[in-house]
C-alpha cells in the first residue's frame, strides 16, 4: 500500500502542478479562464457543425462548473461580443449559446497563441506522449465526470 500512497501523491502533485500550469501561463491570453473553456467548447461545436450551437446543460456537464459559475462567464462573454444567446425552438426554457460569426476572428486569435503554445508542448514530450495524454485524460474525464 505505500507504493500506491507514494504514486498518489505523486500523481496530486503533478494534478496541481498542470493546472497551475494551464491556468497562470497564459495559455488562455486574452480571456479569462473559464470564458476560455467555455469558448473552446462552442468554437469545437463550431468547427464541426458550422453553428457552434451550445446548450447550457451541455455546457455545465462537460466543465463541471456551477451553473451559476456557467451563467456568469456566459453573460461575460455575451457581453464581450463573442457569444450570443438563444432560445430553444421547442423549449424556451432551454437556453443555447452561438458564437458571433463577425467576432469569431477575435477569438481565433486568442486561440492561435494556445494552439502555438501546445504545438510547443507536443514537440517537448513527443506525438506518443501526447496522443497518450488526450487518450489518458479523456478516460480520467468519463470516470470522473460520468
């Protein structure tokens, strides 16, 4: 058992360590942490679809934010001209996020430096390490988060 104890805490402090990382060295530049994450979710939305259309609910699972922590960074951004909120067609009580196709250069920008600074990233550890990091990640993700 203290084989896995020490594993642990190494694995605490490398957790820590990355988000430190991720959240202070201004690999989000331009935006506030969390109106980045939640603008690179609707720009994924929108580079596969074409409308980048976002609901809420979607938006409070896959960052595991508070609701009112999601509505706050929304309203910031809506504010900001990046984001516009709608209605649903069906359910008006369903609220989806767009972005502003005239803005979303301004926010490509700001994620070309992420991009740049991950391309980085990728050359330091190498395309194994990092494929095995998404693969990682994305399974810590679906246990942890459901």
């Amino acid at each position: 058992m203290e084989e896995n104890e020490a594993l642990v805490e190494d694995i605490i402090a490398s957790w820590v360590r990355l988000t430190g990382v991720l959240k202070n060295t201004r690999l989000t530049d331009g935006l506030l942490y969390n109106e980045a994450i939640i603008m690179n979710i609707v720009y994924r939305k929108y580079k596969e679809d074409g409308v980048g259309k976002v609901s809420f609910k979607d938006l409070v699972i896959e960052t595991s934010m508070l609701k009112s922590l999601v509505n706050r960074t929304i309203d910031s951004l809506v504010a900001r001209g990046l984001l516009k909120k709608i209605s649903g067609e069906n359910d008006r009580r369903t609220t989806f996020v767009l972005p502003v196709e005239e803005n979303l250069p301004e926010y490509i920008e700001l994620h070309r430096h992420t991009v740049e600074m991950v391309g980085q990233i990728v050359e330091i550890i190498g395309k194994d390490d990092a494929e095995a990091f998404v693969r990682l990640s994305n399974k810590l993700a679906k246990v942890l988060l459901g």
